[in-house]
C-alpha cells in the first residue's frame, strides 16, 4: 500500500479558511446553475450581468447571517430557531427586492409590475438563503458533536492514564516496605555488605520504575531483564529458598505488555510459596506464542487452589463455575489493569500447576513495537542496573 508523501489535513481544521472556501463553490456553482439555465431558455448574454449581481447580493447576504447565526447557535434552542424564522423571511425580502429592482432597471418595457417581479424571484432566493441556512447549521452543529466527541475521548483517555498509574503505583509501596525492612534487619546485624548490595539493587530497580511511564509498554525481554533485578533483591533475602526458572521463547521477545505486569504475580509467589515454606520453592516464568496471542504463565511449586490457606492470595477472580473468591491485592491488580489496557481481548486465569501448586495464564494480544524500541528499552534497563 502506497504511502503519501505528506498529511493529509481535515477540511475544517481551520474553520474560517473552511467557510470561505464553501463560500466560493457554493455561490460560484449557483452562478453557473443560473447562468445556463438562462441561456438555455434563450435569455442574452447580457442577462449574466444580472445573474452575476444576484449572485454578488446573495453572497453578501449570507455573510450578515453568518454572522447572525454565529451569535444564535451557541444560545437555547428556542432563541436560536425562533430568531432564525424571523431573520430568514426578512434576509429573503431584502434579497428579492433587490433582484426584482434589478430586473426592473434591465427591463424597463417590462409588463409585469414590481410586485409582480418581487413574487417572482421571492421563491428561487428563498430557495437559495433557505438550503444556505440550514446547511450552516448543520455544518457547525455537526462540528459541535465532534468537538465534544473528541474533548470526551481525551478525558476519557486521561482517567484511563490516570488509573493505570495508580495501578502500577500500587506495586512499589508493598515492595518497598518489605526490602527496607529486611535491609533495616541486615544494619542492625551489622551486615553492612549485604545490605549495601541490596540496597544497591532496589536503588537500580526503582531508577527502572520512575524512567518508565506508569502506563507505558515494554517488551517481554525488557520486562524479565526488570524482574530478574527484583529477583535479585528478593534473593538476598531468601537466598536457596527463592529458585527460579525462566522459560522464554525467541519470538516472544519483543512482544509488548504493560510495564511491570509481571511483578507483582513474581511477588505474589513469593509470599504464599517461598515464604511460608521452610524448603521455599520455585518459581516458574515462560512465555510463548498462541496464534495471534501472547501467553504468559508464572506458576510455583507452592499450596495450590485445593489448599485453603491460598485463599488469601486470591482476589475477586472467577472461576468457571461462578464461585468468587475474594481479598488479597496483587491478582486485582493485574486483572484491573489487563482490563483497562486490553478490554475484552485478554485472558486471566488462575489454576493448579501441572507439577502442582499455583499458576496464572495471561493471554494477551501479540503486538511489537516498530522501528528501534526494543533497543531504546534495554539502553534504560542498561542504565536502571548501571
């Protein structure tokens, strides 16, 4: 498909320049319409000078109205349309009388009367003044509807914006209580090495977070670079009881999601998986294409669904029976924000692993970003972990 070698622009991107352009053809084609309607019927062409008058009176006409109808539209709908039938009939007599004096003076043999003249062009102007008005009308109420269109379309996108940076700002407080807990427990055991690197990673981790926008999207191989910095910190509190395995297929890789999605399910299986066992256990994150879908799954080796204690790491998802389980923060998070960035095309889904314990599936279209992005997202991780 050709590619134009420039923009087109909306004809009533500029409103005045639009008028006067309507001005032109509309009143250059009634003219036209006129002019060989009178030749047709075997008038001279002297009566062109009389056609082009009328046509010059119309178009000045019209500009009063314009005007008028400027100051109208914008008022109550009983004002606007009963000032308007009092205005057209009198902008119709005005522009009959004027083409009827005309004739008179190009036709002073004439029979026929000035009344009789008036009568005659009365109906053709009020034709023409009448269709002008109305399509004025519809031209500039059409362009109010768009203008509110397009103003609630913005502000719809901002509370959009606005509730996925709450989202995303929801991770970093129950992150951050638990890291600086544990680096205030390694100072006060006077391990100053560990806690220096720890604090170190979360310093690299939260540079990550504040670089990229809350609503923004980054590529599969960006997103785990970012969770394996988190998986690093969360090592240092774990240590053998946090094991994690990565499962990322090569396509996979600069396929686009909402940034930090991964996160909070990572942490959510550290907290009902490696926490409460004594033998910790791992943590599984693979990626893989699904036709025109991206699924992404992050299963642990912890409790599974059958276990009641994993109630608590549930939040208002519903299985496929109707049953809702609720609490918990982590799991609504996501669906919340899956919801807002993708609406109906995504899938959320909790289960049993396969190897037993918990797993998530997300499905999500697959869409990459052009041109150089992937390269421009793994330049900030570059800097986020320098």
């Amino acid at each position: 498909m050709a590619v134009l070698p420039f923009r087109p622009t909306p004809f009533f991107a500029n409103k005045n320049q639009a008028f006067w352009r309507l001005q032109a053809v509309g009143w250059g084609g009634a003219f036209l319409l006129r002019a060989m309607s009178s030749i047709a019927n075997g008038q001279p062409l002297s009566f062109l000078v009389l056609v082009l008058i009328a046509t010059i009176t119309g178009f000045s006409i019209s500009l009063i109205l314009s005007v008028i109808y400027r100051q109208l539209i914008a008022r109550r709908a009983l004002i606007t349309w009963g000032v308007t039938a009092l205005v057209v009939p009198l902008a119709v007599t005005l522009y009959a009388f004027i083409d009827a004096w005309v004739i008179g003076l190009y036709r002073p043999e004439s029979a026929a009367s000035f009344a009789q003249l008036l009568i005659g062009v009365f109906y053709l102007d009020l034709t023409l003044l009448g269709a002008w008005s109305a399509l004025y009308y519809a031209i500039n109420f059409y362009l109010q509807i768009e203008e509110q269109n397009d103003q609630l379309i913005r502000l719809e996108n901002q509370a959009t914006q606005a509730q996925l940076a709450m989202l995303r700002y929801q991770l970093n407080p129950h992150f951050l209580f638990n890291t600086l807990n544990s680096i205030s427990t390694l100072v006060l055991l006077k391990q100053t090495e560990p806690a220096n690197a720890m604090l170190t990673r979360l310093s690299a981790f939260l540079r990550y977070t504040l670089i990229n926008e809350p609503s923004g999207r980054v590529t599969v191989a960006q997103e785990v670079e970012t969770l394996q910095l988190y998986l690093d910190i969360e090592r240092m509190r774990f240590e053998e009881r946090l094991r994690t395995t990565f499962h990322i297929d090569e396509p996979t890789r600069p396929a686009l999601l909402p940034s930090l999605l991964l996160q909070p399910l990572v942490e959510n299986a550290i907290k009902y998986a490696v926490s409460p066992q004594e033998s910790g256990a791992e943590i599984t994150i693979a990626t893989q294409l699904i036709g025109a879908m991206l699924r992404i799954t992050v299963s642990d080796t912890g409790p599974g669904l059958q276990n009641g204690a994993t109630d608590n790491r549930l939040s208002g998802v519903t299985f496929d029976g109707g049953e809702t389980v609720s609490t918990g923060v982590g799991l609504a998070n996501i669906r919340d924000r899956l919801i807002q960035a993708y609406g109906e095309s995504h899938r959320f889904e909790i289960m049993d692993s396969p190897e037993g314990g918990f797993a998530v599936v997300i499905e999500i279209p697959f869409e990459r970003r052009e041109g150089g992005g992937d390269v421009a997202a793994t330049a900030r991780i570059a800097v986020a972990t320098g």
